[in-house]
C-alpha cells in the first residue's frame, strides 16, 4: 500500500505527534510511506494530479525516532508522484495554523484532497465533510444534548447578555483556532477584563460563548473515535483525561496540561453515540473528541493528537487497530471497485 501524509510543514512536525506514530506504523507493516504539504501539489498539462513528495524506505525501523530523524532529513522527489497511483492519502493538517497567515495553505489540502477523491484515491477523512468543518460551526450540527449552551457573536452586547444569563461563568475562544489559543474564562473575578477579552479574539473573527461547564474543573476527557465508534482494544479505550496546568484554563497537553489514565463509563459512551451517526454520515474515519461531563466541548476532525498518550497509558499500541482499519478499506475498494462506495462511505467502512 502507499499512502501519502498530508500536513501543514515537516519542520513542525515532532517524533511523538500522532501523525509519526501512523506514519512509522504503516512503515514497519512495509508500506510505502510519503510525506506531503500545501506547496507539494501540482495539476500535469494532461489534468492528472501529482505531488513533489518526501519519501519514506519501508522497512523495520529501530525506532520511531528514527523513523522521524529521517523524515527530517528527506527532501521532496524533484519527479512528482501521481496521486492516482496512491492508495490513501491522509489529510493530517491544522488549517486553523494557516489561516491567518496563509489562508492558501489552509485549504490546499481539501482542495487537492477533493480532486484525489476523484482520481479514485482514498481520502480520510473526507475533504467535502472537512471542508464543512474548517471552523468551530461544524460542532454546532450536532445534537444540543450533547452540546453546552453556545452562542456565537462579534457583538459584545449579545456576549454581555449571555454572560449576565450565566451569572458571569462562561469560556470565549475564537470560532477559528485550535489547541487552546485564544480561550478565556470569564468568573466573578475577572469579569471587569470581558471587554479586553471581547477585543483579543475578535481580531479573528467570531467569538464563541460557551456556559462554563464546572466538571471542567478536573479537566476534560479526550478519547479517540473510529469509524464513528470509540476506539477500543482489549476492553481499553483510546482516552485520556487532560487536566489543566495550575492557574490556566486550557487542558491541552502542549498548553502545559497533564495527561492522567480514565476510566470511560456509561456517560461517555452515551455522548459518542449521539454524535456518531453524523461522523458516520460524513466519513470522518478518525476523530478526537473532548468531553467534560457529558457534553462534548470540542469535535477534532482534522489531527486529533495524544495518540501516543493514550496507548502508554493504556499498554495498547492503537497504532495498529487503526492502520488494519485502513489496510481493509484499501481491500475493501480493490475487490469492489471505486463505484460502489464513494469516499464518504469507505472512508468509514
């Protein structure tokens, strides 16, 4: 199998990213692992879509680390690779990164990734569903019982309300962002900073009002999804709980947050199914979704990470239940061929 890795830039990359942990499993199953990035695309004079790739040796590395040192030290192929003979292509950027600085970038990859779909390469997750959810308004199509109450405003009169209506406890992050940026809690205390608060994000755009959620005290649960369902090996799940650093809101593990082993029960089990039917419907094969109590706060359809977090704390590699995922939807498209499943479909199956 080759498949090809979509991210926003190698030198951003790191040896424990769940990006490396994908890639350096489907090498040691000897596959043909690649590399690409936003600038790597190219549309030949014939319509074929091709990409200037960073290649990967398949073979039995002695480490992960190794695996990445490697990476870092590839240089894209100066003949570019057709993407129709690529069997996935998997979309692992943050468009939030690009977005600002680079709006180009930000979509590169589900614009190229649409036109992969159609050179009968399989995208995950689907680049129309993700195109849908290049900000925070994809999590508001699902079900409010699994939601906080939200509004989403620029206009500090309709926040102040909200806030009033919440007693003054509620989160604001930008509708547009990823991994903690952005986010402020308003209590008692600081309530005196909402109109700085107000000001910092809507240099960005949007803001999102959310009621505080007081379980987010003990901090938040992220636990992957598969294929719609939580994703599960010998009874442990892919979770994690994520607890926030002293004195900070934000429970990401690269915002100075903690990683802690949880028990997943009837609670979470219930928030990922109500929101499951609509992964499903929109091929998102793999997902990372943050719980507190039991609603969800955020739904990562893009590069959910702490892969690596989940599996030290579990003692399951999940590294491995998600590449055979991939390898049987490979077969699943060779023996059926590309026009009884679209990529919506498959990328899910």
């Amino acid at each position: 199998m080759r498949i090809a890795f979509f991210v926003n830039d190698v030198a951003t990359e790191f040896a424990g990213y769940t990006t490396t942990v994908l890639a350096h499993q489907a090498a040691l199953r000897g596959h043909e692992v690649m590399y690409i990035t936003p600038s790597d695309f190219m549309m030949d004079k014939d319509d074929s879509l091709r990409a200037h790739v960073r290649p990967l040796p398949a073979k039995k590395w002695a480490s992960r680390e190794a695996f990445f040192k490697a990476l870092q030290e590839s240089t894209t192929t100066a003949d570019a690779v057709a993407l129709d003979d690529v069997d996935v292509l998997w979309l692992r950027s943050d468009p939030s990164l690009d977005a600002s600085t680079a709006p180009w970038r930000a979509e590169a990859g589900i614009l190229f990734g649409r036109e992969a779909v159609q050179r009968g390469t399989l995208v995950l997750n689907d680049p129309n569903s993700l195109g849908q959810a290049v900000n925070k308004l994809y999590f508001q199509a699902f079900p409010e019982e699994a939601r906080a109450e939200t509004i989403i405003t620029r206009d500090e009169r309709d926040i102040k309300a909200f806030a009033r209506a919440h007693k003054n406890n509620i989160i604001l992050k930008p509708l547009q962002g990823s991994g903690g940026s952005g986010v402020f809690k308003l209590d008692k205390e600081s309530a005196g900073n909402l109109n700085q608060m107000v000001e910092a994000i809507c240099r960005d755009g949007y803001i999102i009002c959310q009621a505080y959620i007081p379980a987010a005290q003990k901090g938040d649960i992220r636990l992957f999804l598969m294929n719609g369902c939580p994703l599960e090996v010998d009874g442990k799940y892919a979770a994690l709980r994520r607890v926030a650093a002293k004195g900070d809101i934000r429970s990401n593990i690269h915002a100075g947050g903690t990683a802690e082993a949880v028990e997943i029960g009837k609670t979470e089990l219930r928030v990922a199914e109500i929101i499951r039917p609509k992964l499903i419907a929109d091929g998102m094969f793999l997902v990372g979704i943050d719980i507190v109590g039991d609603k969800i706060l955020e739904v990562n359809v893009f590069s959910p990470g702490n892969l690596k977090s989940c599996s030290e704390l579990a003692g399951v590699d999940f590294s491995e239940t998600i590449l055979d995922s991939v390898e049987r939807k490979v077969e699943i498209k060779r023996d059926y061929g590309a026009a009884v499943f679209d990529n919506r479909h498959l990328a899910v199956l």
